[in-house]
C-alpha cells in the first residue's frame, strides 16, 4: 500500500508550524543539525509513519543504493540485539497493546540509537521520511500528562532557564487532528496497530504489502 496523498499536506503543515514555532524561539531552540539527543531511545509509531518510512527507503534506495543497504543492515542488528524482548510480535514487528506489554515498552531499548541515525555524522537518513514524533521534538508541545491532563513538554536542552510564560509563548501547535483522521482512514483500509522504526525498515508490519 502506497504513502496517502494527503500526508504530504500533514508534512507541510507541521514543517510550517515548527518554522513559526522556531522563530518565536530564537536561540531557546537549541535543536540543530547533528544534535542527536531525539536519536536515542525507542518510541511508537503509527501506520501512516511505517508507510513514510517505507516510502523514504524506496527513494534511498533508488538515490543511494549503498546507503539503503547500510540502513537496512544498522536496522537489523537493532532487531537482532533487542528483538528479543520485543514486547509485542517479532515477527510482524507490531507493539503489543495489553497493559503489560504496554508497561514493558516503557522500558525497553531506551538507550538504543535509530537505526536511521548515521552516527558519523549525526543526522539522519531518512529525515524527510521521518516520523511525526520526530518532527515535533524540541519545542514546546502539548502531552499528556496523566489522568486526562495536559502540559508542555519540550527537549532537554532547550529552553534551559527560560520562563514558563517564555515557554508558553513558543508553544508548537501540533495538527493531531489530520494526523488521527488519516490514521484512521489507514486503519479502515487493513492497517492498524504500532510498531519501531526498526521493524518499519524491513518488515511490513502486519499490513498488506503494496500492489
């Protein structure tokens, strides 16, 4: 199955919103190319990333065979280290959705790098393919704090002595909205469930292949 072409109107909207977000910032934002403190750590993704993903290595591989091929390789040694302790199915790569799997994943590989991360240089391979949570790691966004509330949360290490009204006044709005709907419409079709950037790299994650 083929990237839906309303994402590219997804990109472009959190592209224009992080640009706002950023020169509200200023130099708060320290995020900059090479930092790689969003690179460590595994997080969930949903389809519409897997089909991103996917989309990104087809163009790499095509662009840069030899490139892909040493993605597909840092992917697979992160699934051959920490696949087994997986908490979900290894073998389609889709996350578990029980409350202890969900309990395990909090803990699991938070200190292992992206395979998309090409460590000599610090970026990433496949950054225009990248996934949503991603995107908007840096800023200030809205997440959820417990029990139904919200908050702010930004990186680390930006923002570091900054006010929380300064903090406030860089806020990022996220379109989670159109992100949901189409997650949605994927899920309609036969494609549901979350999994990792590794798995998303070399398996089809419990969805139909393309054709």
């Amino acid at each position: 199955m083929t990237l839906p072409a309303r994402d590219a109107e997804l990109v472009q909207i959190v592209e224009a919103s992080l640009a706002d977000a950023a020169r509200r910032a200023g130099e708060w934002l320290v995020c900059r190319p090479g930092c790689t403190q969003c690179c460590y750590g595994t997080f969930a993704i949903n389809q519409l990333d897997v089909l991103r993903l996917r989309a990104g290595m087809d163009a790499l591989r095509t662009a840069q065979p030899e490139r892909a091929a040493e993605l597909e390789r840092r992917a697979q040694r992160w699934i051959d280290e920490f696949g087994r302790d997986f908490p979900g199915d290894p073998a389609t790569g889709l996350l578990g959705e029980t409350d202890a799997e969900r309990a395990r994943f909090e803990e699991f590989a938070n200190d292992a790098p992206c395979p998309a991360l090409d460590a000599a240089t610090g970026l990433c391979d496949l950054y225009d393919a990248r996934p949503m949570t991603c995107r908007v790691f840096g800023p200030p966004v809205q997440t959820d704090a417990g029990d139904g509330a919200r908050a702010l949360g930004h990186c680390e290490l930006c923002f570091v002595g900054a006010t929380p009204e300064r903090v406030a006044a860089c806020e990022m709005p996220v379109p989670g909205e159109v992100e949901q709907s189409l997650v949605d419409e994927l899920g309609r079709e036969g494609l549901s469930g979350e999994t990792v950037v590794a798995f998303a790299l070399l398996r089809s994650c419990g969805t139909p292949e393309d054709g």
